[in-house]
C-alpha cells in the first residue's frame, strides 16, 4: 500500500540557529524528502561596494573587516594586494611576513569555527564546538596583542601592516604551535572516526568535480571534490612561493571529506606559521615612503587570494581619484551556494542542514 | 604562478575563435563584440589550448557614459588566465548582454547580483529575479546616477 503524500512548502530562516547567521531558504518537502530548495539572501545586505566609492582607499579596510567577520585578516589582505598592484607598492618584507602569519591563524580559526558549527548541526551540542572555539580564543587573543582588535581587525595598510608585532606576540604564538597539534588530535579522536559523524555525513551532499568547476566553487569544498586547485600554490601571492606545504584532496566530495580536508588544512597552516616564523627578519613594517592616502593611477586591478572560504578577490577600478572607482568583491560563499540545490535534492530534512554547514558560508559575506 | 596573457595574447586567441569579434585590445584585457560574446565564450572554455574551465569572477562597472562587463577566466588544467571585457549597448539606455549561465554554471548568482545592483539585463539567464533586494526596489543602488 502507497500513502499519498501532498509537498509542502515551508520558510527556514532567516532567523533560525543552524542557518549561520540570516540565511532564508523556500524549501519543499514531500515527506521528509527535500524536493526544491530556493536561497533567499539579502537580509544582511549593507551596501559595502557602494560605501567603497565614498571612502579613501585605507578606509576601505575596515569595510572588508565587516563582510567575512570570522575571517578579517584574509579579507585585508586580499583587499590590500589588490590596493598595492593597483598603485604599483612594495611592500616591506617583514610587514608582508607577519601578515602572512595573521592570515594563517586566521585560517586555523575560520576552519575551527566551520567544523565547530558543522558538528554543532549535527546535534553533537556544544561540547566540540566550545572546544573548538576554545582555540580560536587563543587566536582571537593573539589578534588583540598585534593590533588592538579582535574580530574587525583592519591590521593591514597599502605597504605592509600598520603596527609590529610587540614582545609578547612571539611567545605567544609558540606556545600555541607547541599546544595546537596536541588539539586537533583531540578533536580528531572525539569526532574523524565517531560512527554517528559517519553515517550523518559520508555520501551526503556529493558534488563532482566537474560540478564544482563548472559552478566556480573553489577553497576546501573544491579540494574535498578533489581538484588540486589552491591559490596559494598555483598563483603564490605574498611570499607563499618560498613557503613547503602540502594540499589534501578529497577523493568523494561528500560532507565528511569537507570537514576532513578541513582538519588537514588547520595543520598545515600550523607548518606554514614556522615557516613564516624561521623567515621574518627585523625591519620596517610598511615603507615610510607609501602615504596613507593612496592615489593610483588609473586602471583596474584583481588580485584572486586563497581565503578560508575560497577564491576572494576584490575588482578594484582607479580614475586617478582618492577613493575606488568601484570596488567589487568577487565573495567565495556567495558563489558556493550556486549548487546548495543540486547537493540536497532527495536528501532529508536534517541533512539539509548538514550540507548547508559543510560548505561553510558566512552570511556578512554573502550578503556584503 | 598563473600566467595572466597580455591584452595582444588574447587577442590573438580570440582571433582564432572569431575573427573581427574584438573592438579594442587593451594592455591586458581585449573589449569584444556583445553579439560574439556566447560563441566566442563557449569556444574559450571547449577549445584544446585555451580551456578556461573556471569563470574567476563577473562584474559590471558603471563608466557613466556606458556600462562595462568584465569576465575574469582561469584554466585549472593550464593555469593560465584572461580577463574579457564587454559595453553592453549604446550609452546607458537599456544595457543588455547575453547570459553565460549556459556555459558556466558558476555565472547564475553573480549575473543576478549584476542585474539587481547595477541594472544589467542578462538575455536567457534561467531565472533573473533581484539577489540582495527585494523586488518592489526602485532603481538599481550602484549605478553612478543613483540618488545623485
């Protein structure tokens, strides 16, 4: 005997836990099964690339603090490599090494929150996820010793970094190199091999590899699919051609090979910070000569960074002004979310969360 | 290191594809034709030594007296990459290019951002309603004239 079954229609979000900030979907469901999903975004839209055109080419760094706030310093920087092509700068090799540092952390961090959050929808509540955010603490805290802030950092300026690291920053960071791998064990023992992590997330929310390029995904959810693409291997940007690293591919592209590739990224960012740390020699911080108040040439510049999330870069164009022209955001979670249909249909109601998790989106970024 | 092609480069690839489709060639990008963009695209992204596979990013800027489309495409399989421009239309009235979702899957979200923001229509794109505003919106927010 077959039960008719009528689909129905219903709003999560944009209010709603598990949506990672104002996240809307229109999803329906025949049964429990998702039949359509239909993002609905724009509820945490300010307006940062029309703000841009009214503001001095260093005031924009504290716009881009704003759009990805759990992962600032990989936004200044992928603003400011763009600000330094546009104007022809150079920077200063120490200023360039510690904002590699600053990006790396804020990698670990940005990665400890998404797999934090992703175990925290699966319903495992709170107790990896505060151990997660436990660590990114010890980030956050790191942030605050180099430049005052901890979320909207605005650390890096045309040239290099606006202030050097002071005498407790260096201990500091050893000291969580030393402690971090011991941490990630932890978390890998509690949840890699769990057989309810498992069954919830292996073979759920498969994307292809030619799925994925063919839609512009990039960053882990591209790696997970297995395509060797980092940026900061294939185009090195700062100093990352002098740096050793390996890149972990995914070989399914399901939810459990975007957490795993996750957990495998945190530590090489860990070798990739001793590496920054044996290199970085004293020396100025940012140029004298490089004014703060930037004034390009004309021209247009995109300079593409590996984020934590992806692929981000900003399209900056010049009319020989003090402020951009236009500045675009090219957002890696925005485009990430092309496929979200594609990856739920046929699932169930609970996996749609899990998959949503897994791609790690961050709404200040979709939405800008 | 991605090798990003001189504005002459693409110039020749594109001549290759579709000969007299370019309007200008610029240090490293080209201007093309709106009405070769869709055949001049598809064959950038199928043809042996240019298989741009991934489409970076699409964003359109406002010049005042025109509107300009710009594509940046990288070939994962290469590692080299290109940025093509297009004027959509004459002047500011009605600007209209056509829609490259058919292509690269990856242009659907973006193409809707363009047309919410900056008022772009996008010909044949498979579901062009507003992104970050809602519908009832008057005008489009990043265009140079709005609330001026």
């Amino acid at each position: 005997m077959s039960l008719r079954t009528e689909p129905v229609t219903m709003n999560v979000g944009p209010i709603h836990p598990s949506t990672h900030g104002v996240f809307r979907m229109r999803v329906t469901f025949d049964g429990e099964e998702i039949v359509d999903v239909e993002p609905v975004i724009g509820y945490l839209h300010r307006g940062s690339e029309k703000l841009a055109e009214e503001r001095t080419y260093t005031q924009v760094v504290t716009l881009t603090d704003r759009m990805d706030y759990v992962a600032s310093m990989t936004n200044n920087q992928s603003y400011i490599l763009s600000v330094e092509k546009l104007a022809g700068i150079t920077p200063s090799p120490r200023g360039v090494w510690l904002r590699m540092i600053a990006a790396e952390l804020q990698r670990i961090a940005s990665h400890a929150v998404a797999n934090g959050f992703l175990i925290n929808d699966l319903g495992a509540w709170h107790t990896p996820l505060l151990y997660m955010l436990r660590e990114r603490e010890k980030i956050l805290e790191m942030f605050e010793m180099l430049c005052g802030a901890r979320i909207t950092n605005s650390y890096l300026r045309p040239g290099g970094v606006f202030m050097d690291a002071p005498d407790q920053f260096w201990p500091a960071l050893n000291r969580f190199l030393d402690e971090m791998p011991n941490r990630i064990d932890d978390i890998e023992r509690l949840l890699t091999t769990n057989e309810i992590v498992l069954i919830r997330t292996q073979n759920v929310g498969v994307l292809k590899k030619e799925e994925c390029l063919n839609a512009s995904i990039t960053g882990p959810v591209l790696r997970a699919s297995g395509v060797d693409w980092d940026l900061r291997e294939k185009n090195p940007y700062d100093y990352y051609d002098q740096i050793e690293f390996s890149r972990p591919l995914g070989e399914i592209g399901d939810n459990h090979d975007r957490f795993l590739i996750r957990i495998f990224e945190m530590r090489e960012s860990l070798k990739i910070l001793r590496q920054c740390i044996e290199n970085i020699e004293p020396g100025p911080v940012r140029p004298k000569e490089v004014p703060f108040l930037v004034r390009p040439p004309k021209g247009d510049s995109y300079v593409p960074i590996e984020s934590p999330k992806g692929e981000l870069g900003f399209y900056l164009v010049s009319d020989g002004g003090i402020s951009p022209f236009r500045c675009h955001v090219r957002a890696p979670s925005l485009i990430n979310l092309t496929l979200l249909k594609e990856m739920v249909l046929g699932d169930k109601i609970a996996d749609l969360f899990v998959t949503f998790g897994s791609i790690d989106v961050n709404m200040g970024e979709v939405d800008r | 290191m991605t090798k990003c092609f001189s504005g002459e480069k693409i110039n020749e690839l594109i001549e290759e594809i579709d000969p007299k489709s370019v309007v200008s060639t610029n240090l490293d990008s080209v201007h093309i034709k709106p009405e070769n963009a869709i055949n001049i695209f598809s064959k950038l992204k199928d043809k042996e030594n240019c298989q741009f596979n991934l489409l970076n990013s699409l964003t359109a800027v406002d010049y005042i007296d025109h509107f300009e489309m710009v594509y940046h495409l990288t070939s994962t399989i290469h590692n080299h990459s290109i940025v093509v421009k297009i004027i959509c239309g004459e002047g500011r009235k009605e600007p209209k290019v056509s829609s490259v979702v058919s292509i690269w899957k990856g242009a659907d979200l973006q193409e809707r951002e363009v047309w919410d923001l900056m008022g772009i229509t996008f010909e044949n794109h498979p579901n062009l309603k507003r992104l970050m505003l809602w519908e009832e919106f008057p005008g489009h927010p990043l265009r140079k004239d709005y609330l001026r």
